[in-house]
C-alpha cells in the first residue's frame, strides 16, 4: 500500500479512535478533555495504519483498534497525573488490549495453516480462559499500584474483602516471582513501570511482537499459576 492509500485508510476509519475514547473518557473525565483523547486515539489510527498488511486477513478497523487504544493510554501516562487506581485500570486496559491482540494473531494463523476455529465447549473455554487472563491481569496492576504505596484494598471494605486481596496479591506477587527471567522482566517493565511493550522490548532487546507473545505467555503462567494456587 502507498501514503495515499494509508491515509484514505485513516480517513475511513476516524470513528475507530472516537469510540475508543468515548470507552476510555468515562474513566479520566476529571482529568482530561474528551477531544484530547481523540487526538491521541488519531494519532494511533496514523500508526496503525503505517504497519497494517491487508494480506494477513484482519480488517483495517479490526487491526487498529488495540493500537489506537493503547496510543491513548500511552498519551495519558505521558501528558497526565492520574490517580494511581485510575492509572491501574488503564494499564490492565491496555495489557487486556495486548493480550487480545496476541491470542487473536494466533488464531488466526493457526486458520492459515488450516486449523478449524474452536466450536462449542472448546469456544468456550477459550472465552473463560480469555476473562481469567484480563482479572489476572488487573490484580497484576492492582499489586503494581500496591507497591507504589496506595492500598488497593479499600479502606472501608469488609474484612472478607480485604483478606481476599490479600490472598490474591500473595498469589500474583508468588506467580510473578516464578516467571522465567525475561518474562518477570518485561512483566515489571509493563505494569510496574507503566511501560508499554514496544517501550519493554526495546530495554529487552526484543521487538515489539515479540515482546507481545512473551507477555501472552506470562499472563498464561500467572492466570494458571493462581487458579492452581
């Protein structure tokens, strides 16, 4: 594809960074216009569309999306001081994004090479895995804005869901501490200090898609670990 045809791309696709900001705007409203988030949602869309290969199958708008919404939360730790919970949100956001992203990638070529897509109870247990691994990774934020000295737990919650964070954040922090070495690296990088993985990787000395399947594979560890746990 050539500039004229990216950026028709852009054009065509303008309501793709709207309705990700309208999703993150709730969340950041007392601390940021809602055109703001646009902006950085556009400037998403321009990148998304620099690394977009129609040949690969997904959509334009398909592709986009976890980048624009990741460009917006980049744009926000950057230019603004949320409040830490707030910030641990939009990170498990963007990590859920990432996460997504990664597993759709995979099946898709695994359809390539000729794979049926799961049916049924396999269907499904996909989609149960899938929510496991975006609670995982919200404690992992939570456990992250922990250490940074906010008590994730509220002070006014009942002692049953106090000790249940507890319990949680001893798990993550356990399951965390068992990754292999580049995986509890970029893990920390990511949520700890609010990198994202094109960010990490580079510190790592891996690319950014790589950096994406190593973080799929940890967030699969840590979601086993504390099921199993």
């Amino acid at each position: 594809m050539d500039a004229s045809e990216r950026a028709r791309l852009v054009e065509a696709n303008l309501d793709v960074a709207r309705k990700a900001a309208a999703m993150i705007y709730p969340r950041v409203r007392e601390h940021v216009e809602f055109e703001e988030l646009v902006a950085l949602g556009n400037a998403g869309l321009a990148e998304a569309a620099t690394r977009y290969e129609p040949d690969r199958g997904a959509t334009f708008a398909t592709f986009a999306w976890y980048r624009v919404q990741g460009s917006i939360v980049d744009g926000l730790r950057k230019a603004t001081n949320l409040p830490r919970r707030t910030w641990a949100k939009l990170v498990a956001l963007r990590a859920a994004g990432e996460y997504l992203e990664t597993q759709a990638e995979r099946t898709q070529g695994a359809a390539q090479q000729g794979a049926k897509p799961p049916e049924g109870a396999e269907a499904l247990a996909k989609v149960r895995d899938a929510m496991s691994a975006i609670r995982t990774m919200f404690t992992t934020s939570l456990e992250a804005m922990r250490d940074a000295g906010y008590d994730a737990a509220s002070t006014d919650a009942d002692p049953g869901e106090r000790l249940d964070s507890g319990r949680a954040a001893a798990k993550i922090r356990a399951a965390i501490d068992a990754l292999p070495e580049r995986e509890r690296a970029l893990v920390t990088k990511h949520y700890w200090e609010g990198k994202n993985l094109l960010e990490a990787g580079a510190e790592l000395g891996i690319s950014r898609s790589w950096a994406c399947r190593l973080h799929a594979q940890a967030v699969d560890r840590l979601r086993k670990a504390i099921a199993d746990g």
